[in-house]
C-alpha cells in the first residue's frame, strides 16, 4: 500500500507529472470524439438531405418526362 | 498521385486504413503508457518528471508533423486544385493546434519544477508558440469567407509561408543559446537517451501518429460529407419550389 | 509551359524567397534571439551595470557557498568564470556541474547579481544505475571533465 502511495507520488512531482498525463487524456480522447460526433451529424445530416431531395438523375427523369 | 484524389477513391481506402490505425492507436499509446509510467526508471538527474517527456516530445514531433501535413496539402492545393488537398489541410489543422497546445502546457508543467520557471523566452519556446498562433490563423482564415474555395485559398497561403517556421522550430536549439536543451532522439551517431527510456518514447510517438491518421482519415470523410451537404442545399436554393413553377410556366 | 507547372514554380519561387528572407532577418536579429550569454561573450563585451542580460553556462564544481539566504556560486563556459551573486528560492536541479541560466546585472565589482535562477539540463536521459556503471568503467563524459 504505501509502495502505491510512494508510485502515485512520484518522487514528490505528482502533480506536474500526472496533470500532463491527464490533461493529454482529455485533449485527444476529446478530440476523438467531437471527431466522431461531427462526422456522424454530418451523416444522418446528408441522409436526411438525400432522402428529401430526388437525386440528379431522378429529376432529370421528370423533366424528360 | 490524381488516382487518390478522386474523394470515392479516397472514401473507400480511408475505410479500409481506420480500423487498423485505430486499433494500432490503442495498442501502442497502451504500451507506451505501461512502459512510460510503470516499466521505465527515473532519471538520473529528473527523477520522476522525465515521464512528462513520453507525453510532451510526442506532442511536439505531431504538432510539427500535422503543420508539415498541411503544407504540403496547401501546396497541392494550390498547384493542383485538388479538391481533396483542400479538405486535407482543413482537418489537419484542429489536431495540430491540440498537439501543439498539449506540447506548450506539458512543456510548461515540466519546465516549472526542473527549469524552475514555466516559460521562458527563449527561440525554441517562442517558435513553437509561434506554431500554435499560425495554426489558429489558419483555421480563423479558412472559415472567414462567405465562399469556401477563398477560404481554402487564403489559408493555404498563410500555411505555405508559416512553414518557414518549422526548420527554425527543430533547428532552434542548435542555432542559438536557449534555455531548452538540444534533441537527444535525433542526435547524430546515438540518441544520448537510454533504450528503456527510449521505447516508451517511441512507442508513444508512433501510437500518436496513427491516432494523427486515424482521426485525420475521420475528419476528411466529415469534410467531404460537408461539402455534398453544401451542395445539394446551393440545389435546393436554386430549384425551389417557386422557381420551379415558374419555370414550368415559362417552359 | 501548362498553367499547372507555372503555378509550381510560382509556389517553389515564393517559398525559396521566403526562406531567404527568413535566414537574413534571423542572421540579422540573431543577438536578440540568444537567450543567454556566456561568461566569455561578457567579458568581451565589456556590459554596463545598468544592462539587464542573462548569463548561462555551468556551475563550477564546489564554488556553492550559501550564506543563509544568499547563494554565491561561479558560472563557467570552461574557458571564462564569472562569479555570481543570489538572493532566492534555487530550482531543484540547480546544482554544481550542471547547466545554469542566471538573469541580473553586473556590479561594479566583476559579479553578477542574479535576481533569478534557472536550471539548464543537457539532452541525457538515464537512470542512475547507468550513469554510475559508466562512472565506474570510466566511460563517462562529463562536460566539466575536459577540463
């Protein structure tokens, strides 16, 4: 138990060691996410847009008919 | 080179390359962890604050990477007007900006208790600041303009010239006398950084690359969704309903 | 010559003359962009007392004295000393043989009055076992041992 107390205190620098460690976690599992997130809106965004709107070729369809 | 260009072709590769730079990522950055904070000694003279280094030298090498990134992007850009160029360099800033940002702070929370200050003016430090405005002047330039395609423009001038800066960034601490000390991994002859050290550096490095590519092959697909949506509404605009009666009429 | 390869060469054009420009102004600009100076570049330039600069190099090995809360120490570039004066809280990695970075003033005397400290640490990392293992074949290079 006090080797882990000892581990987590790193040599007395605990808190510049694991703030960068953490702070690093959140900007790139951050990153991560608002990416994914993003690109999934984006999808069901273009869905939606695709399933309203008739594609090119059906309207070009209508006009010819 | 036009082959990967076409953003079907691209779609369709990006697809297959995700899953493995994603799962890479995770093993990697894994590892890194384990032997970066677990499975590596104490320094000589740092002690225990050398782990800041597996998370911050990392940090550094991908921020100038994603720059390098979206240079060359800006150049094709500019000399080939690919499309895909474009949109390249648009998503690689945001992740440049974040590795950047991350190398400034954990530099910062290292330089404090081992420099014994958290910044310092010095050209390693100041150049890399200097990295984090361009990558912020970019991404505000790219999204100023009402028009997309100036906005591409406009920004891939201002990455092209900023690119100066990254020789000067990795060059810095030869050229002048910084606080900063000088590279240990890409020294000449050997690292002066031990093999157990060295692993988890390198291990995180390689793991923060591929989650560079993985992240960046992600936002690529986000951007050329964006501009389909922009172009089926600049449609929608022009064949409303209205306009196509009258046109109707007219015809 | 195609519209595609003039913009080439416009674009390689434009960064080989950015590149210069870059390299003149940064040679010209070049004593503002040094961080610190040695104990020798000071000596040559003869510096006032009223300069603010930074002076950097190593702390010679056993010139600490520490008088309560004034440190004195000598700062080395192995060819040129210069003796040093601190009143303060020291970084944990100051200490003799390792790099230094002071900021102050000279006195009239020939020492400079450091209002603050910094430690300056060169690009080794090891863990101690190696560095007494090199020690003890006699392998280790220290900067202080060219002496």
């Amino acid at each position: 138990m006090s080797s882990l107390a000892t581990y987590f205190s790193m040599g007395g620098y605990a808190s510049y060691v694991w703030t960068s460690y953490a702070l690093t976690a959140v900007v790139m599992v951050g990153l991560a996410v608002s990416t994914w997130r993003g690109m999934k809106a984006r999808e069901s965004e273009l869905k939606v847009l695709q399933d309203l709107t008739p594609g090119r070729r059906g309207r070009s369809k209508d006009t010819q008919g | 080179m036009h082959r990967f260009a076409n953003p079907a072709r691209f779609l369709r590769l990006a697809a297959a390359i995700q899953p493995w730079t994603a799962a890479a990522t995770v093993l990697l950055i894994g590892a890194g962890l384990y032997f970066g904070l677990i499975a590596s000694p104490a320094d000589y003279q740092q002690g225990q604050t050398v782990r800041i280094m597996y998370v911050h030298v990392p940090s550094a090498w991908l921020g100038m990477a994603c720059y390098s990134t979206m240079a060359i992007a800006s150049a094709m850009a500019l000399i080939w007007k690919h499309p895909l160029a474009d949109l390249i360099g648009k998503s690689a800033a945001p992740i440049g900006a974040a590795f950047t940002f991350l190398c400034l702070v954990t530099g910062s929370l290292w330089g404090k208790p081992m420099w014994g200050t958290w910044w310092a003016w010095d050209a390693r430090l100041t150049s890399m600041l200097i990295l984090f405005f361009l990558y912020l002047g970019y991404m505000a330039l790219a999204n100023a303009f009402d028009d997309p395609t100036r906005g591409a423009k406009a920004s891939a001038v201002l990455a092209l010239a900023g690119f100066v800066n990254v020789p000067v960034i990795k060059f810095s601490v030869d050229w002048w006398n910084t606080l900063h000390q000088p590279a240990s991994v890409t020294k000449i002859g050997m690292p002066s950084i031990d093999p157990s050290m060295l692993l988890p550096l390198l291990l995180m490095g390689v793991g923060f690359t591929t989650f560079f590519v993985t992240v960046l092959l992600v936002r690529v697909r986000s951007e050329i969704m964006a501009s389909k949506i922009r172009a089926i509404r600049l449609m929608q605009i022009h064949s409303t309903p209205g306009a196509v009666a009258s046109g109707e009429v007219v015809g | 010559m195609t519209r595609k390869q003039r913009r080439l060469y416009f674009v390689l054009l434009g960064m080989l003359a950015l590149g210069a420009a870059t390299a003149l102004v940064l040679t010209a600009i070049n004593d503002t962009l040094v961080y610190f100076y040695s104990p020798t570049d000071i000596k040559a330039k003869h510096v006032g007392t009223d300069r603010r600069l930074r002076v950097g190099g190593l702390v010679e090995q056993g010139s600490v004295v520490k008088q309560g809360e004034i440190v004195r120490f000598v700062v080395t570039d192995l060819t040129t000393t210069l003796p040093v004066t601190f009143k303060g809280v020291l970084p944990d990695l100051f200490r003799e043989g390792q790099g230094v970075v002071a900021e102050g003033k000279m006195d009239g005397a020939g020492t400079f009055q450091a209002s603050e400290v910094l430690a300056k640490h060169d690009e080794k990392y090891m863990p101690k076992e190696v560095t007494e293992a090199l020690k003890q074949s006699g392998r280790w290079q220290e900067e202080e041992g060219k002496k």
